[in-house]
C-alpha cells in the first residue's frame, strides 16, 4: 500500500510540475515584453523631442518669416528698440529723457550733432537676435560747399565680435538713393519717403551680438540725427546666414572690360539684391550690357548671364515710350525692381555764373527675393558696359557704382578699402 500512495504521490508531483523548457518560455516572455517596453519608451522620448524640435524651428523661423499672410500667428521673442534716448534698447526706459514741456516730452530724440570725423555707435545689442526694421533720416547738405552728406556719411555694421565690418556703404547708396541726393523709393526691403525718410527691412540675424556705427568724414559737423534701430530678442535658426553689403564704384569703367559689383565671396550664402547708380559718360543707349554671376569656381564663363542691363532691372526696349516725337525713358518703382531716379539737371543748386546742366544720372534696384542666387563656396559678379546706337553694338566708358547685398556663413574675407570722401562725390 505504502508504494502504491507513493508512486501516486510521484505521478501527482510530475503532473503538477511545469516543464523547465515552459518555464524559461514565460520568463522569455516576460524579459521581451520588459525589452520591448524598453525600446518604445526611447523612441516615444525620441519622437517627442523630434517633434520639440520641429516645433521649436517653426517658432524660429516664423520670426525670420513675418508677413500678412501669418502676421496672426503668435510669437516668440522679446520686442525692442534702439534710438539716442534708449540707446541699449533697455525694458521700460525708453521716452526717460525731459524738454521744456516736462519729463517724458521728447526730450532727446536725435543725435544732436556728429562732429566732422567723428564715428557714433547708433546702437550695441548683446544677445541673440534679429533686426527686423531700420530708420534714419538726416539733412543732404551742411553748406552750399558740403552738399553730398549722404555719400560723407559711412554705414557700418558688425555681427558677433567681428573686427571687419559685414556692411560698410555711404549711407545714401545703402537706402537706393546714390550721388549724394534722395528720392522716392518704394520697394519690399528698401523703402524711402518724404523727405529723407530711409527705411530698411531686411533682417539682419546675430547670435552674440551686433553693432552698428555711423562715421562722418564730412570736414563740418553734421546735425540732428535721428534714428530707430527695432529688434527683436529671439532663437536663431542654426542655417541662418548673416547680412552683408558692400558699396563700389569705378570712376571711369575700362572699354571691354566688366565691372566687378562683387568678388572676393568665400563661403555659402546667397545673393539679395544689387543698386546701381549710373552716371552716363557717352551719348546714345547705355544698357546692353549683361549681369554675370560666377558661382562656386566659375573662371572664363559664368553660370548666369542676363540679356541687358534694364532686362536685369525688369524693363524692357530701354524703358522707352515715345511723347511728342521724343524718346523717353520712363521710370517706376515696385516690390522687387525699379528705375526711381533720373536727372540730367543739378535741381539742387544754384549759381550765377553756369547752368545747371550734369551729365545723365540714373538708379536701379534690383531684389533676389524670391529668386536668390545661391553659393555653396564662393560668388563673383560682373556688370558689362556695352551701348548701341544707330551704329551697332559699342564698348562704352562710365562712371558706375553700385551696393551690393547678400547673406553668407562667416567668416568673411574682409573688405577692399573704401573710396575717399570727395572721390565718392558724384560728377
């Protein structure tokens, strides 16, 4: 009897027990399932700061990207402005200063003069930010013998600790308004109204700092200057590049010879927008000549050439309708291209002993706005010089300056001196 309960006792025992190979199933199971769980939580950590991200660089880049179409949009940043009287763009300290009408009555709103040769620093912010808009306005003349202010006054601008100025232009040329006088222009990123009134949009990002100064190389003192320099505190996008402008001109150009506008770009950027002040030193058409664009080592020929100077500048058969049995070039302003100036008369001066008859002068902008020339190592563009009349196609000499714009990574290759005061002087 005893062998017979324990032999059913062992039969029990063996029913009950789980096999070893079904137990390491279950603890298998359960350290897969254990792994699995593992693994999704870094990948929904992941994706949930893949996400942060995404919406982060949204947030940024509605900053570089404000507009109509989403000026509803909420963002993220902090609002600030620079002029003389809050001139480190400080939180609540604006408007301190007081006038003869009481405290907080315009009390300091313009530099009040900016001695001869002396340079001014309009605005220092320290931080991460972009500019977002630009102001000033300031008489054209100090004296019948000083009265091209406007090309004696040089704009600087620096971003994160640069000892070389990443803008540097006669302040005039800067806002589309060369040979030392001012007009109307009506554009996105360059506007200016009566009278003087120079407004600029392009934003200028920086990631430590910027700076921008104002030198008067006029020989007397220039007075009340007035300014606003709006910012804002902001995240930067890591591909944001930074904002350059360089003034040029070339006295007399060289027959059969291209003007350079720009050369001497290193890095990646993009090209923005040309000006071209144009001073006409032989009659008949001046406008044949094309734009080139040599990109990322381009030598002999470029990647881009145009078909004529005003087809740069969007006109087209030498803006010309006829009036009266005259030819006449007609000029405009809009968004992205404009002819705003011509003149064949000094209308800015007086004398008794000579006319007011100059040779022709004409401006032109052109903005890559929405078609910007882009680079990857380097950029280099040219301007020919070619007329034509009842003769033919001609080489032709003139008088050409132009400011030239672009955002690029830097470190940039600093730039050539900047001509004389009296050399900048137009004709």
């Amino acid at each position: 009897m005893a062998s017979v309960l324990k032999q059913s006792f062992r039969q029990k025992d063996e029913r009950n027990k789980i096999p070893e190979k079904r137990k390491n199933d279950g603890r298998a199971g359960k350290a897969d399932t254990q792994k699995s769980r593992n693994q999704k939580l870094p990948r929904e950590k992941k994706q949930k700061k893949t996400k942060e991200n995404k919406r982060k660089q949204k947030e940024e880049y509605m900053m570089f990207d404000c507009g109509l179409q989403n000026i509803f949009q909420l963002k993220s940043g902090q609002s600030r402005s620079i002029n003389w009287e809050n001139r480190n763009g400080e939180k609540g300290k604006g408007g301190m200063a007081s006038s003869d009408l009481g405290p907080s009555r315009k009390g300091s709103p313009c530099i009040p003069k900016i001695e001869a040769g002396e340079t001014v620093t309009l605005g220092e912010i320290r931080g991460e930010g972009i500019i977002q808009h630009i102001w000033i306005t300031v008489t054209d003349r100090t004296s019948e013998r000083n009265r091209y202010v406007l090309r004696d006054l040089v704009l600087r601008m620096y971003w994160d600790d640069e000892e070389d100025p990443s803008v540097e232009c006669p302040l005039g040329d800067f806002f589309c308004c060369g040979f030392g006088v001012s007009y109307q222009v009506n554009s996105v990123p360059i506007a200016v109204n009566p009278t003087r009134g120079f407004n600029s949009y392009f934003p200028m990002p920086f990631r430590k700092n910027a700076r921008i100064t104002i030198e008067n190389q006029c020989d007397e003192p220039i007075p009340a200057f007035f300014y606003q320099i709006d910012y804002c505190l902001t995240t930067v996008p890591e591909d944001a590049a930074y904002f350059h402008a360089q003034w040029r001109r070339q006295r007399i150009t060289e027959k059969a010879k291209d003007y350079v506008v720009l050369d001497n770009i290193k890095g990646k950027g993009q090209y923005v927008g040309t000006y071209l002040a144009l001073t006409s030193l032989e009659r008949y058409w001046y406008g044949e000549g094309e734009m080139k664009f040599y990109i990322d080592g381009d030598k002999d020929y470029p990647t881009i050439c145009g078909t004529g100077t005003e087809d740069y500048f969007g006109g087209a058969w030498s803006f010309a309708t006829q009036q009266n049995g005259q030819t006449v070039e007609n000029q405009y302003c809009t968004p992205y291209l404009g002819y705003p100036y011509y003149s064949t008369h000094d209308t800015f001066l007086h004398n008794d002993y000579h006319n007011d008859d100059q040779m022709p002068q004409r401006s032109f902008y052109r903005w890559h706005l929405l078609d910007p020339i882009l680079f990857e190592k380097d950029l280099k563009v040219t301007l020919q010089q070619i007329g034509v009349s009842h003769g033919g196609l001609f080489e032709r000499q003139d008088d050409v300056a132009t400011t030239a714009y672009w955002y690029q990574t830097h470190p940039h290759v600093p730039f050539a001196p900047l001509m004389s005061r009296k050399e900048r002087w137009p004709r």
